[in-house]
C-alpha cells in the first residue's frame, strides 16, 4: 500500500467533525506541533482553531487529501459513510482514525468501506470527556489495523493513552459500549441512594463519600467473581451473599421507597431477574449467576 510521506513525529493531521469532542482532538493536535487540516459541515466551528493554526478544508475530499493520518469524528457511522464515500481516491494510502460512538458491526462496515478505497481504518473508543483531551487522564481505545496504529502510535498519543485492542475493527466500539454500560448501571445505584438519603433529610454531600468508598469496596470484591464466573462458568466457592437472602432485601428497598416518595424505576429491573433466578432454583449461589439471563439467541431477536 502507497502511504502519504510523515515529517518525523509530526504527522500532518486532519480531523473530520468539530463539535466539543472534534475540536478538542484538532487542539491538542496544534498544541503538539502537528500540521492540522479541519473540516466541519458548519464552516463557523473551524475559526478557533484556524486562528490558532489549523487550515480550513473546503470539502471532506480536500481534507482527506490533505494528510496521511485522518481522524473522524461524528454524530453517528451514517455520516462517517455520508462524508468519507464521496472521498474515493483522497482515500488511498491513508489511515483513517474513527472516533465515532457507534457499535462493533457498525466498526466493521466503515472498516470495508475505507478498505475498499485503498485505506488502512482504526476505529476507536474515546474514555473522556473533551477537557481531559491531550491529558494523561484521557484513554483511547483502538482496534483495526495493527501495523496503521504502530505507525501513528506516537501521533495518537498526543490525544491520551493509546491502547490497542487487537486486528478485529470491533473490538474497541465493544468496549467502549461495555464500560459506558457499566458506568450508567453505576449511575442508577448512586441516583437511586441519593434520592433516598435526599427524601430522608439526610445531607447528600455527606453521604457522599461513604457511598463512593462503598461502592469501590464492592466493585473491587464482586467484579473477580463475576469475571471468573463469566469465563469458566464457576462460582469460585460459596456465596457471600445468597441470592434468595439478596431477594428478600429489595423488598426493603421497595419498601423504604415508597415510605419516602422515591421512585422504583431504576432498581426494578434488576429485582425482577433476581427474583427470576432464586425461582429458577439458584436462590444459594451470588449475584454474578444473574449472567446467565442477559444472554439471548440472536436468532430469536432477528425472527418475525
């Protein structure tokens, strides 16, 4: 494969989409020295940045052209396909960075489409919010083309650590998703305890931190179990927590609730899959069992 010539460690760059995560990406960026082409369907969003050093593309193809590293990021994978097809040929020799949310399969469909035009694709997963863009507390997750993240490693990591995922495109969307999923669970739990602290009286930034420590010493405790149980399909010795006992306990959780006004929603389903579980007769085994009921046949999703 051709590739565009590299300056040393400052790879022209040019990055596709400038809401507050795009223009974070093209700022740090400049900040580092790299030669940075923009593009924005909003002509406007570009000033800062050109102000600052960047050069304004006219066209999504003018901005391909421009530089051997191309970062894309969107609203969704319809406007990766809407502004990169049209590139064609720009396309050809190039890496193709994409930072758009989306999904694994959605990974591998934009993954064919640059392919096919002669370009080599990442597809990543962004673990910050914009400020923390360009700090060591950003993490960036990639998977696609081993050999294109080696090549722009030192160039991405301008962005925050850059940790490779492997050859498979949908891999870093997989995770991304994973822990986003993982964190908005978290979220319903602290939503729902401070709502009750809050009906009860009690002062929510003094409740604050023990719910903080509290739920690190679970997760720190659980998540080797539910892991182990995921993988091998063991529990790893008797529960600490039976099921059934836990069970019994959201009917407090109910209870409290409803004495204070606060609302169930964000616990009763988890509720109902335990209680399903313990009249599935694994009342004696821990929380991790509850796995085995998130899984579905994608064959019975897909039928008529």
């Amino acid at each position: 494969m051709s590739t565009v010539p590299v300056d040393g460690d400052r790879t022209p760059v040019t990055v596709i989409g400038l809401g507050r995560m795009g223009s974070a990406l093209a700022g740090a960026f400049l900040a580092a020295g790299h030669p940075v082409t923009v593009w924005n369907r909003s002509p406007e969003k570009a000033g800062p940045l050109v102000e600052r050093g960047a050069v304004r593309a006219a066209t999504p193809a003018e901005a391909v052209a421009a530089s051997p590293l191309v970062v894309v990021c969107v609203l969704d994978y319809a406007a990766v396909h809407h502004l990169l097809a049209p590139a064609g040929a720009a396309l050809a020799g190039r890496t193709v960075v994409n930072l758009t949310n989306g999904t694994p399969m959605q990974a591998g469909e934009a993954a064919g489409l640059v392919a096919g035009h002669g370009a080599e694709y990442l597809d990543g997963g962004i673990m910050a919010v914009p400020p923390l863009i360009g700090t060591p507390r950003s993490l960036i997750l990639y998977s696609g083309s081993p050999e294109a993240f080696a090549r722009h490693r030192t160039t991405l990591e301008v962005l925050g650590t850059a940790t490779h995922l492997g050859s498979d495109p949908g891999l870093a969307p997989l995770h991304d998703l994973a822990l986003l999923t993982g964190m908005y669970g978290m979220f319903s739990g602290l939503l729902h305890a401070t709502a009750l602290v809050r009906a009860a009286g009690v002062g929510a930034r003094d409740f604050a931190p023990m719910l903080s420590s509290w739920i690190k010493t679970m997760a720190d405790a659980a998540l080797p179990r539910i892991a182990e149980y995921a993988d091998t399909g063991e529990h790893g010795g008797p529960a600490g927590s039976p099921l059934a006992m836990q069970a019994a306990a959201f009917a407090n959780f109910l209870d409290t609730g409803e004495e204070l006004g606060v609302r169930p929603d964000l616990i009763l389903p988890l509720m109902r899959l335990v209680e399903r579980r313990v009249a599935d007769g694994h009342g004696d085994e821990d929380i991790h069992g509850v796995l085995d009921l998130l899984t579905t046949d994608p064959k019975e999703n897909s039928a008529p």
